[in-house]
C-alpha cells in the first residue's frame, strides 16, 4: 500500500538475527535523502531533447542513438523507461538544483531537468548488487522477496550504513524502482512462535516534474509475519499477510559500477555541464543539505498519510 506525504554477505546468510534485533519496533534512516527526478518513459521520447542539448554541447551523437533504442511503438509497455537510472543516480549523484549555461562546441543552457536527465543517462546500465528474485510470472516465488530478508537488508544499508536501498515495489511483472531511505517495523506476538509486523518505507518518488528541486516522498505500508525460535528470528520463515501477499517489494538491489547504455554520454562532459563530479560508483550522493531523515515516517496534519494512486 503506497501514501503520499512527504552488508555484508555474512549477516545475510546467517540463520537467524540475534535475539536483540527482537524488539517491538525497529527503526532505521539514511543520513540524506535520494532527490526526486522524472523517470523518462521511453514511449514519449523525453530524454531526447536533454540529449540533443548535450549533443549541441559536445557534438555527439546522443539523441540519435535514444531514438534509434528506446523510441518504442505506441503498443510498447508504457512502464518502461528510466526509473532505475533514476533511482541510482539519486542515491550516488548530487542533485542539480539551478540551470546552467555552459561553453562547448556551442554555449547551452541546461535546466535542472536536463542535467537530472544526463545523470540518469549515465546510470542506465548500472551493475548492482541485488537480492531478490524479479518477478516471472507463475514460476516465481511470489513471496520472494521474503519479509525477513527484506528488514535485515533495510537494517543493514539504511539503519548502519545509513545509505538508502533500491527496491522493485511492483510485486507484479512491471519494474518500478524506488530508493528506499527510512524504514520502521512494528511487530507483536501472536503465539506458537510467530509474530505479526507492519513494515513501513519511506521512498524518493518519480512522480515529479523534470524540473523538480528536492525530495517528494512516498510512504508505503506492508504487513507480515516470522517465526521466532529461542528468541531469535528464524530466517526464511518470513510470509507476507493480508494485502501485503499480492503487493509488496520485488527485489531488491543497490549500484556499485556507474554504466552508460548510451555509448556517446561521457562522465567527463556530463562533469562539465553540472558542474560537478559525475559519474558516482556506489558511493552515497554527498550533495547539498546532506539531511539526516526522521525515524518515524512522517504523516500530514490530520496525523495520517495522504492516499494516492499506486502508479508512478
């Protein structure tokens, strides 16, 4: 359920969580937050007109080569486009917040928009650490990701890294990819050995103009169960409950090797024309405010999240 309003290897193959992690709730947050950008769906051929700004600029080929890969047909999914670019730029890059006019082969002004663009540009092919498995159709475990797994990777990148982590929130086919930058689980006894949870993340959303300055967040709710044994959590045992079992994160994954689809986008002229830096492996986006986020996600002034639509 999605409302509007605002590792190590060893710890994920151990057999249990030790018996402290059992508490009644648990709570973790990045110590920044991913900024929104627009997800460039391929159908419209929006990330051509950022692309033959940077072609004007370097002389390259850019926008010619998008149109030639990812200009679909009309009858093309309309989900597909940039949200995973999006997505690893925002937890790895810092965030253009003016337009530029910058000098090369001509002078070009670049807005907020167009520079958010490039940097998506340059994550398109990213090579990411994953967990999970994506969603296949009636093979798949439609479980996968398991709830258990799930929170000890939030407490392993947002809560002790304090770096946001990248999930698929679309349980289905689609791929719509989100950093995840704060989380909290609530969790009680419900006997024989099994407790009941409620899983809330906190997410940079998409759903913004291309111009768009800071976070817009979205908050998204799950409910689950796990065993525990001799007061530690069994992993494995986890089992999403309620509406949680048909909606709930795919998979999940965070970016170490910045890679660009498009073989005429340069790290070096992007550098120029945000005026900065670009091109970010793995390490968090050190832009701005650097804000350190709430523990409890926070709601609007009645006290309780705004209701959306689920669609980016």
């Amino acid at each position: 359920m999605r409302t509007k309003f605002l590792l190590t290897l060893a710890m994920l193959l151990a057999a249990c969580m030790p018996a402290a992690a059992r508490a009644e709730s648990d709570a973790g947050a990045a110590s920044f937050y991913p900024w929104s950008g627009y997800w460039w769906p391929h159908s419209d051929g929006g990330m051509n007109k950022p692309l033959k700004k940077y072609d004007q600029f370097t002389g390259a080929r850019a926008a010619e080569w998008e149109a030639q890969n990812h200009n679909l047909a009309a009858d093309a999914p309309s989900w597909h486009g940039y949200c995973h670019a999006w997505s690893a730029a925002s937890v790895t890059e810092k965030e253009p917040k003016a337009g530029r006019t910058v000098t090369g082969a001509a002078e070009v002004s670049f807005g907020v928009g167009d520079q958010k663009a490039l940097l998506c540009g340059l994550h398109t092919d990213d090579i990411a650490h994953t967990w999970g498995q994506r969603y296949s159709g009636a093979s798949s475990d439609k479980n996968d990701i398991k709830p258990d797994e799930l929170w000890a990777l939030l407490q392993s990148h947002v809560k002790q890294q304090k770096i946001p982590l990248v999930l698929d929130l679309e349980a289905g086919a689609e791929v719509w990819n989100y950093p995840v930058y704060q989380y909290r689980i609530d969790y009680h006894d419900a006997g024989n050995g099994w407790s009941n949870g409620t899983m809330q993340l906190v997410a940079a959303d998409d759903d913004v103009q291309p111009d768009y300055v800071g976070t817009d967040a979205s908050l998204y709710t799950y409910t689950f169960r796990v065993r525990f044994q001799n007061g530690a959590m069994v992993m494995g045992s986890g089992e999403w409950t309620g509406e949680s079992v048909e909606d709930h994160p795919d998979f999940a994954w965070y970016p170490y090797v910045a890679v660009a689809g498009n073989p005429e986008l340069e790290v070096a002229q992007v550098s120029k024309i945000v005026g900065f830096n670009a091109g970010g492996n793995g390490a968090p986006n050190d832009g701005g405010d650097d804000k350190q986020a709430d523990v409890d996600p926070p709601t609007d002034e009645t006290g309780n999240p705004e209701a959306i639509n689920p669609e980016p």
